[in-house]
C-alpha cells in the first residue's frame, strides 16, 4: 500500500515538478522587459527537437508514458521575472533560432519523471551566454525559490537544494539537485529532483530528471547529457 501512496504522491507532484524545474530555468534568467528576440529557421527547430530526448533514449526494461508538453518549449517568462539580485534578466540582446520541449516521460510505476527542453541561439556566444544567465541565478538564488515553492505544498519540506556533479560530463555542464520530503501514508519519502544545463556551440539544453523514493542512477544522467551533447555537436549544414 505504501508503493500506491508513492504513486499518487508521483502523479500529483509530477506536474507541478515540469513547471517549477521550467520556471526555475527560465523566470530567473529571462524576465520582463527583455525575452530574447526570436527569428525562427525551420532547420534549427529541427534541430532542437532532434537534440531534446526522445522515448528511444530512456532506460529498457521499463515501460514509459509519454505526456505532451506543447513541443515548442514556450517563450520566457514576462512579467514573471522573480528577479536574483547582481544577475541580469534583460536577454533582449540575444536571438533564438529554435526550441522545442520534450514530452515529459512517467514509467510504470510512477518513480521516474523525464523532460528535456533545447534553445537554439544565433551564434556560440550568445548562447554561452544564455546558458551562464540561466546556471549562474539557479546557483545564487535558486534555494531560496525552491523553499518559496515547495513550501506551497503541502506537507513537504525542503531537504537540500546545491551541486549536483555528474561524473564525465564537460565544464560546459552544471547540475542541481532538490531534494524534498513527502508524508505518504504516515512516513516521510524523499523525491529526488536533478536540474542539468549544458551548452554547446549554438545550443543550450535543459534537463529535468525526478526520481522517487530513490534518484535516477548518475551513469544513467551521464547517457543522457552525452545523447543530447552528441547531437549539440551536429549542427544542421
């Protein structure tokens, strides 16, 4: 019975998991006044769905469900801007090319939560520094907003939010985990949530990984940044 009360614990925090990781990336590093421009080019977008994780990509042996998520990744957040003192939130001087947001992928058993979004900038340098303004907030105010938020549920506790190092991964990679306590049928369970960004040339990914009442193994986070940065390294011709 406590596996059935983690699995409805899973689907109600599921949701609530895909926004709060999104809206940690983006309301902290693209708020009002300044959402970068956009000047789409079919090839790019193309490219950032083929660098998002695809339900090929995910662990056999076990049975995935894919939830739709819009697939265009969404724009930045306005007027959402939570704001991180000394961090800039004005990304009007940059262009995006490309987005996409994957599905975001449940198993069975609802332990595992899976979802990858992609920006494609107009040059390198714009994206370095898209992806700087998106890690360098998470890390100076980002335990101050998980504890914002995950206090509006109820009954969780904020456990942990700091580095998350995933072993063979390139500099151009950081991690964050969250770790938050659920009462679930009169016990406490911890939820294991792992924020990923990483750059590369153009592009810059995002990965959100939860795992309950145990985290998504490391080797197996470390297969999906090098997926996504094998195909960062591609870029359409």
């Amino acid at each position: 019975m406590f596996d059935e009360g983690v699995s409805r614990w899973i689907l109600r925090l599921a949701p609530l998991l895909v926004v709060l990781g999104w809206w940690s990336a983006t309301a902290l590093a693209t708020g009002a006044p300044g959402d970068p421009k956009e000047a789409f080019r079919k090839q790019d977008v193309a490219w950032a769905k083929q660098i998002n994780l695809r339900r090929s990509d995910l662990p056999t042996g076990v049975k995935w469900t894919a939830y739709g998520t819009g697939g265009t990744g969404g724009g930045g957040s306005g007027g959402n801007d939570v704001g991180c003192p000394g961090v800039r939130s004005d990304n009007s001087d940059l262009t995006l090319t490309g987005r996409a947001l994957s599905p975001f992928f449940i198993d069975t058993n609802r332990q595992y939560v899976i979802v990858s979004a992609v920006w494609i900038l107009k040059t390198q340098a714009q994206a370095k520094k898209f992806n700087d303004r998106l890690a360098h907030p998470i890390a100076r105010c980002g335990p101050g907003l998980m504890k914002s938020h995950i206090g509006a549920i109820k009954g969780a506790r904020l456990v942990f939010f700091g580095p998350h190092p995933i072993a063979g991964t390139s500099q151009q990679w950081s991690s964050f985990r969250l770790v938050i306590s659920l009462p679930v049928q009169g016990r406490r369970m911890k939820s294991f949530v792992d924020f990923v960004l990483g750059q590369h040339g153009r592009a810059t990914a995002w990965l959100l990984l939860h795992g309950a009442p145990t985290p998504i193994p490391t080797d197996v986070e470390a297969g999906f940044v090098r997926l996504m940065a094998g195909q960062m390294a591609h870029p359409p011709g």
